[in-house]
C-alpha cells in the first residue's frame, strides 16, 4: 500500500473509534470491578441498595479480578461478567441485579 492509503485508514480508524466505542457503550448502565473481595464503581452509578447487595456476594465470595458490567437488554437489566466466576456465585450475582427494574437503575441517587 501507498502511504497515502494508510494515512487515509488510520484517520477514518480515529474518527470510528469513538462512535464504535459510544454505540457498545449505549446500552452500559453500570460497571463494576471486584478486587479482593471488594466491589468499586468503574463508570456510571447504580442505587446504593444493588451495590450493598452485590457487595455482599462479591465478598462472601472473595471474588478478585472480575468485572460486572450490567446493560438494558430486552426492557431488562442484564449482568455481564468478565473473568472466572463459580457457576453459583455467577447466579447469586444475576438473582441481586434481576430484583430491580432498569427505572430504578437509571435514577439518579438522592444527594
């Protein structure tokens, strides 16, 4: 290839990079990671009853290294793991998120 071609691609693979990014990143409400048994708020925000809650599983659990990415799928709010995580553990996770309803999600916490 010419170098004119590859400066061609690489500015369209700057400007598509972020549309491509904010499309997989639309349907994201709330991403968590768990270290050591401790669950901390990557981006965006979650009630502060879902966070207690899968607090709780995560360090009964001692879950290290594992990220819960929760994203509206279907009118429902839908756990997404990254990382080795029990079968049962995984559960226990889906079972806290599935208690609440994307509305209540999507608010915003009270200040």
């Amino acid at each position: 290839m010419d170098p004119d071609t590859l400066i061609i691609l690489g500015i369209c693979a700057l400007v598509a990079a972020p549309i491509v990014i904010g499309i997989t990143r639309a349907n994201e409400l709330v991403v968590l990671d768990a270290r050591a048994g401790k669950l901390e708020v990557r981006r965006g925000r979650a009630p502060a009853k879902l966070l207690r809650e899968l607090g709780e599983v995560t360090r009964r659990a001692k879950l290290d290294a594992v990220s819960l990415k929760i994203v509206a799928e279907d009118a429902r709010p839908r756990l997404v793991l990254g990382g080795t995580v029990d079968d049962g553990v995984a559960q226990r996770l889906r079972n806290v998120v599935g208690l609440f309803t994307l509305a209540e999600l999507r608010q915003r916490p009270k200040s």
